[in-house]
C-alpha cells in the first residue's frame, strides 16, 4: 500500500514524465500547488481579519494568487478577459476566457473570470457550471463560491444559495455578500 504522503510525490513524477504539449499550459508552476503553506496562511489571515477593510487587504494577497496563471500564454488570455471585461467589451472577454480555458484547463481562474461575465449578462445557467468548475480545481476559492451564491439566488435558487454563502463565509466571514444572509436566513434547500 502507499502512504497518502508519498501521492502527491509519485503524482507530481507522473506529471513529470509527461511533458506539456504546445497546446496546454504547464500546471507544475502553478503557486498554489507550489506554496500550499502560504496559501494557507493568507486564508487564515484573512479569516481572522478583524474587520471588513483588513479583510479586504489581506485578500489581495489571495486574488494575487488566484490570478497568477500557470505560465506565460495563459497569463496573457487572463489579462486580455479582464481588460474586455473592463471595458465592458463581454464578447471579447468570454472569447479570451474560452481560449483560456481550451488551454488551461486546470486553472481555477479561467472559469471563474467567464463566470463573472456570464454572470453580468445574466446567463446563470452556463455561469453556473464555471462557479462549479472553478470551485472543484480550487475549493477555497471563496470568490467563485460567493459567486455561486449569487448565481443561484439568480436562478431563484435561494435555499443552495444561503448553502453556499455560507461556505464562502466559513473562508471570509467578511465578504460584502454577508449582508445576504438576512434575506437567506429563511431559506433552506
């Protein structure tokens, strides 16, 4: 039998073995499989924060990595989305967040990043299945996972809504989305 601390090793010697293609990006550089402890250690820091503006500067450091992509070209799709995004071009913002997601199909940020447009053009349904991929490559990502409260509240979704704010603020308890619970508070699934 092998011990569970030596899986990650032998995972990491198999990924090894198998170079990436010209047509995926390398997974191997990504910090959150690189620094676990000091992604630990800003998600406690941000869950002891002790009020909403210290909260709000310590996850800088969290959304820093969130949004540190895995190599060079997947870098570059995230920053063009965000900068449609930005100025409200969607088309074109959904456009680098597809291709970002065809290349890195890991990395947690390229759904989320879709998601949040598709969310602003209330397309709930397809926002919805990138929340989930999001979450299921990063579950601590409590952004996605506010997200996906709002997503459903969107769909009329209330009780799984209240379900997953409560979990995104199990991670943050100083989201902004907090003020929902009031209004969530009845509802169950």
């Amino acid at each position: 039998m092998v011990s569970k601390r030596l899986i990650p090793a032998l995972m990491a010697a198999a990924l090894a073995a198998f170079p990436a293609s010209a047509e995926t990006c390398d997974m191997s550089g990504m910090a959150d499989l690189v620094e676990p402890e000091k992604r630990a250690e800003v998600l406690q820091a941000v869950r002891e924060a002790g009020n909403a503006e210290e909260a709000r500067m310590r996850s800088n450091a969290m959304w820093d990595i969130w949004a540190t992509a895995p190599d060079a070209h997947a870098q570059q799709l995230l920053d063009e989305g965000m900068d449609r995004r930005d100025v409200r071009d969607f088309a074109g913002a959904i456009k680098a967040f597809d291709a970002l997601v065809a290349y890195c199909p890991g990395y947690a940020e390229g759904y989320n990043q879709r998601a949040f447009i598709r969310f602003m053009q209330q397309d709930y349904a397809p926002a919805l299945t990138d929340l989930d991929a999001a979450i299921a490559r990063a579950p601590d990502h409590y952004a996605a996972i506010a997200g996906k409260a709002l997503t459903l509240m969107g769909l009329g979704r209330n009780g799984e809504a209240k379900t997953a704010l409560e979990q995104a603020l199990e991670f943050n308890p100083w989201l902004p989305e907090r003020g929902l619970m009031d209004m969530l508070k009845n509802q169950d699934i």
